[in-house]
C-alpha cells in the first residue's frame, strides 16, 4: 500500500509538470494573436513585399522572361537544348504544352502565396485602430497594391482565377470557382484594388521601395488599359472601351503631370545598379546582399540568364531571337522597318555595320565580339554561348550585371544579384498615354509621345563603344514626323506605337500580353515560327492556336484539388 501511494505522489507530481509546461508558449514558435501587434503588423506587410521576389528560376513571375519575351517572340528559352528545363520548351513551342506541366502548377501556387500573404496583413490591419497604428490607410493601400499586382500576373497568364480576398473565410476557399467572375467582372475587382490604392497611398514614402501614389495610378491605368480591349470567350478582342481608354489617358497625365518621374537621360540607366531607384522607376523590386540573410535577397528569377564564361558559368537561357534582332533596323529615314525588317538576318551574317540599328539592340542584345554591358574590356565571345548550334550565340544583357558590380553575387552554380527589376518604368506610362490616345482616334497627339522615348534612344549612346571609342553599331533613329518622314494615318499611328513597345521594352517579359492585349496573338507568332522555324530548328514543332494559346491552362493540380470545381480554360 506503500508503495502505491508513493506511485500516485510521483504521477500526480508528473501530470502537474506537464500540465505547467503545455501552458507555456513554445519556444520559436509566434501565434496567430502575438501578430497583431503594431510592430508585429508592420512587419506581414513587409512579408508581403517580400513576396514580389520570391520566385525561383523555375518560376520567375518577378521578370516574366519564359512568359512574356520566350512566348512573344523576344528570345528563345535557351540553355542546353530543349529537355533543359523543358517545360519551359513546351511554353515556348505552344503546341507542345500541356495541363499537367508542374511549372504552371507552381507559378499558380507562389503567386497565390503572395496573394495570401496580401490578405492575411490586410486582415490584421482592417483590425487594428488608427489611434494605435498611425500608417494603416497608408498600409492598407499598400496592401491593395500588392494584391492587385499579383492577381494581376495570374489574370494575364490564366484569364480566370479565383479571386479571394481578406474578407473571404478560410472555410470558404473550396467554394469559390475560377469562373464566378466573368473577365471583366474580375478586371474591375483586380482595378479596384488599385483604386484603393491611389486613393490611399501619400504622393512620397520616406523609404525606397514603398508604394506610392503615382505608382498606384499608373498600375491602374495599365489594368484599365487592359481592361479596355473587350474578350469573348476564344480571346478574341471584340470591342475596345473608349470609357476606360479616356480614364487611362487622365490618369497617365496625372502621373506625367506630378513632376516625380521622367526618363532617365540615358537608356542604359534602367539597367544598372549603380543608377537604380532612379527617375524613370515607378515601381521596382527591391533585392538586397549582406542585409544579415545568408545569401541576400537576390533576384533569383534571373539566375539561368548568364552567359557560360568561367567569370559567370550558368546557364545562357533567355537567348534573344533573331526576329528581335532583326527588329531593330532602321530604314534610311531612321525609322522602324514595320514589315520589312526581317527580309535579311543581319542576327545570322553578324553584320551591324552594312545597315543601320535602333541604339537600343546593343543595351539589349550581347553581340561576338561586342562590349558586355558596357565593358569595352570585356568582349562577349561566340564560347559563352551554352547552345550556340541550337539557339544560336547571343545573349540578354537587361537583366545582367559584370562580375565586378557591387550588386554581384554568384550562388554555384548560379548567379545571382541584387541589382532592382523595374516592373513599371515612366517610358510605360508615356506609351500607355499614346495607346490610349491612338485608340481614341487622337492618333496626331501620339506622336510627341512616342517622340519623347525615341529621343531617349537617340541620346542613349555615349555607353555603346568600342575600345577605340567606334560605335559597338551602325546607329541611325529619328523622330517621327508626320507628313515629312511617313505618313501619320491612324493605322500608321497603331503600328509606330506597338513597335515602339517592343523595342523599349524587349526582353523584359510582357511583349507576348501586348499582343494578346491587342487581339494579334496568333497572327504574329505563326508569321514569327513560319520565318523563326528556318533558322533554329527547335522551333520545328512550335504553333499558335488561336482561342485556346492566348492563356495557360488551369493547371490540372490545382483542377483535382477543387475536386473539379475549377473549370478548364477555353480549347484545352
């Protein structure tokens, strides 16, 4: 008896110590509830800022390059053939591609992280008192921002999603179908999330990086813009706004208008880290090295797109077209050569001197035998080229930087810098301004607009030279001038804007939304593979179906975890 009283002492003592420690909070371990604090909820808004680059090189929805240049025709996947990383081969050929590819899954899953992260801060904010948190209608429109911008990358690459937001159960995510909006329907709710944050934001932050005003006008411009040219259900464009263009035009002169941006002077400004944060940025992702993380917040997204030199060493994806090199000839006049510019490959002959070229090319394009990113001492060679008998052997220069920037960061076998990623410069909003104004039949008004990007361009050389101080090209761009140079008709006026865009633009991931924006998908990528497909032959297989390649499919992951609720896009 003894002995079993001794036995219950020692368990009752037992159960009571671990009675007292399951009361204590785990160590390392935050709930739900320590979050909202106002410390605590600064820092998920920063969360989800974080979430703008924290994609991967298998999904790089920061930079869009195998989404919007691979898929429009700017460059070719690259790499080591077509089974590196070959779903990315797949986007590019079109035919090929398939529901079930894992890396639309997984686009589709980290960009519904950053809408989450958007929506759980948002919640946490909506709660909280101004009297105890002074920034909320200031982090709430930064919020709204940040949601808008990720719902928007999934609209544009999906057309129907789930939309989702704070307000929304947890409960409640299982019910709610890809297609309970109607496209447009979903084009106002992404638009007014932007709204919101116009209407929120101050015109400054002190810190770089936030969001600001003007930044929250001009993303709302370009969803309206998109909004603007009406879809039925085969994609096909069959009305365009002149309600929502007018609005675009408006809040393009708001920006243009607010004194806080402006073209940089040089063109190669937008692509240095030494010139980032510069005036020409209106929103940008922030990277960061030696911030006190292992190995920086780097831009990941660009990771593949190194020339395969011993300085870099990885991986010669993202390899510009000869369509697109070929584009930047100019005609005696100095101007674009809109249905002629492909009749000779000076990509193939190597020939930069015998025509002339649009300065751009060589801040776009790494040329043999040509200065890499304004080095005059580092030639980019035909040997840095990964898979030059299969993509030919140039390479993407926007999103490089020389192995001697401070923003440089190998991460074996990839490179890696901190170097920012601009997703909306002010040369954008200019060329939205003159879309919507062309559309509008305003088309004359275009034309200082368009004017002021390629005086830019024009004054953008002082960079490109060789050693001995000769042009790296034969450079010759003008202005447009109506009735002197060409003829300034409204369809004239229409296809002077759309080249203008992919020349300022090229390589930087959303040419192929352009035109799918503009109703010409199909066409211009099928003329792209009828030409493209006689020079590289990884091509052999690639075709545009019209009604069913303007968007992904919904990826057949996400259809089985809705258990069918989700419904598939248009011909897939």
């Amino acid at each position: 008896m003894k002995k079993l009283n001794y036995i219950i002492l020692i368990l009752c003592f037992v159960f009571a110590s671990c009675e007292k420690t399951l009361d204590e909070p785990a160590q390392g371990v935050v709930s739900s509830e320590e979050l909202n604090t106002p410390e605590n909820i600064d820092k998920m808004v920063i969360a989800a800022y974080s979430a703008l680059g924290n994609d991967h090189y298998t999904s790089p929805y920061s930079s869009m390059w195998p989404y919007g240049s691979v898929r429009g025709g700017d460059t070719y996947k690259g790499g080591d053939g077509p089974g590196d990383l070959s779903e990315f081969h797949l986007f590019e050929t079109f035919s090929l591609n398939r529901p079930d590819n894992p890396l639309l899954d997984q686009v589709w899953f980290r960009l519904y992280v950053g809408v989450g992260r958007a929506n759980d801060a948002l919640r946490r904010v909506n709660a909280i008192s101004e009297e105890a948190y002074p920034q909320k209608t200031a982090r709430q429109a930064e919020l709204r921002f940040l949601r808008g911008h990720f719902y928007f990358l999934l609209k544009i690459l999906f057309k129907y999603v789930p939309y989702i937001d704070e307000n929304v159960e947890k409960a409640d995510y299982p019910t709610i179908t890809n297609n309970a909006l109607t496209n447009d329907a979903l084009w106002t709710k992404i638009a007014e999330d932007f709204r919101a944050a116009a209407n929120g934001l101050p015109e400054s932050q002190n810190e770089l990086g936030r969001i600001s005003k003007f930044a929250g006008k001009a993303y709302l411009a370009k969803v309206l813009l998109y909004q603007a040219y009406e879809q039925g259900e085969n994609h096909a464009v069959t009305a365009i706004n002149s309600q929502l263009l007018t609005e675009v035009n408006t809040l393009c002169d708001e920006v243009i208008n607010s004194g806080k941006f402006s073209l940089s002077a040089d063109y190669a400004s937008n692509f240095q880290s030494a010139t980032e944060n510069g005036p020409e940025s209106v929103f940008a992702i922030q990277y960061s090295k030696d911030d006190g993380t292992p190995k920086g917040r780097l831009d990941y997204g660009h990771a593949l797109n190194y020339p395969m030199n011993q300085e870099y060493g990885c991986c010669g994806f993202n390899v510009p077209s000869h369509d697109l090199i070929n584009a930047y000839k100019t005609d005696a006049s100095g101007l674009p050569m809109f249905t002629t510019y492909n009749n000779t490959d000076v990509a193939a002959a190597l020939n930069f001197q015998t025509s002339t070229f649009d300065p751009r090319l060589d801040h776009t394009v790494a040329k043999p035998g040509a200065p890499f990113k304004y080095k005059t001492s580092f030639l980019y060679q035909r040997t840095w080229s990964r898979a030059p008998a299969i993509y030919d052997a140039f390479a993407s220069m926007k999103e490089a930087v020389t192995p001697d920037d401070a923003s440089f960061q190998k991460i074996p076998p990839f490179i890696g810098s901190s170097k920012n990623w601009q997703i909306i410069r002010f040369a954008d909003v200019l060329l939205w301004k003159a879309e919507a104004l062309i559309e509008l039949n305003r088309s004359l008004e275009a034309v200082p607009l368009i004017n002021q990007v390629r005086a830019r361009a024009n004054n953008s050389k002082a960079l490109l030279k060789t050693a001995n101080g000769n042009p790296t090209s034969n450079y010759n761009i003008q202005l447009y001038q109506p009735g002197i140079n060409c003829d300034w008709t409204p369809a004239y006026a229409r296809q002077a804007m759309r080249f203008e865009r992919r020349l300022e633009f090229a390589t930087e991931g959303y040419h192929f939304f352009d035109l799918v924006r503009w109703g010409i998908a199909a066409k211009t990528m099928n003329d792209y593979f009828n030409t493209e497909k006689t020079r590289v032959a990884h091509l052999a297989d690639a075709r545009f179906t019209q009604g069913r390649d303007e968007y992904f499919p919904i990826p057949l992951n996400q259809i089985n975890f809705s258990s069918g609720l989700y419904k598939q896009n248009n011909n897939w």
